[in-house]
C-alpha cells in the first residue's frame, strides 16, 4: 500500500493546546490541538462524528477564533483547514 500524499504547503508545529469547538446552539466540544499551521490544524476529539463540516475553533491559551472547514476524519480525529 502507498504511503498517503503528503499536500501540506507548510511544515506541521506539534502542539498539546487546549480548544474549544464552537457550532450553532450545539454545547461546545472540547478538542486538543495536536498540530498547527497558519492554514490548518490536526485536532483529537472524543467523538468526531459530532461535529459538523463548518465550525469555529477556539484556540484556549491565545484566546484566538478560527473559522475551520472539516477536511478529513478518522477515529478520535479530524483535520480542519482554516476559512
């Protein structure tokens, strides 16, 4: 089996931060922040089905809001790319 494409124009910076995962009137989720970029970031959450494809991230120690766009999922993660 091939080794999956590498498509990231920017180096990942591992990370351990604490986020929040903002959408409608729906409680929060809470997430860790397991990489990041200024285009992207790697999240691991609980139940990743929950969250929706457009959604806002609260990056806890900047107190920093990104909107994110779901890019990919996978068991307890998912990839968002920053809108």
């Amino acid at each position: 089996m091939a080794a999956m494409e590498e498509r990231r124009k920017l180096p990942r910076q591992r990370t351990f931060k604490g986020g929040v995962i903002i959408f409608g009137t729906a409680p929060a989720v809470e997430c860790t922040i397991r990489n990041l970029t200024d285009t992207g970031a790697g999240l691991e959450v609980g139940t990743p089905t929950v969250v929706p494809d457009h959604f806002t991230l609260l990056i806890k120690p900047e107190r920093l809001q990104r909107s994110c766009q779901v890019i990919w999922r996978q068991p307890g993660k998912i990839g968002v790319r920053f809108e």
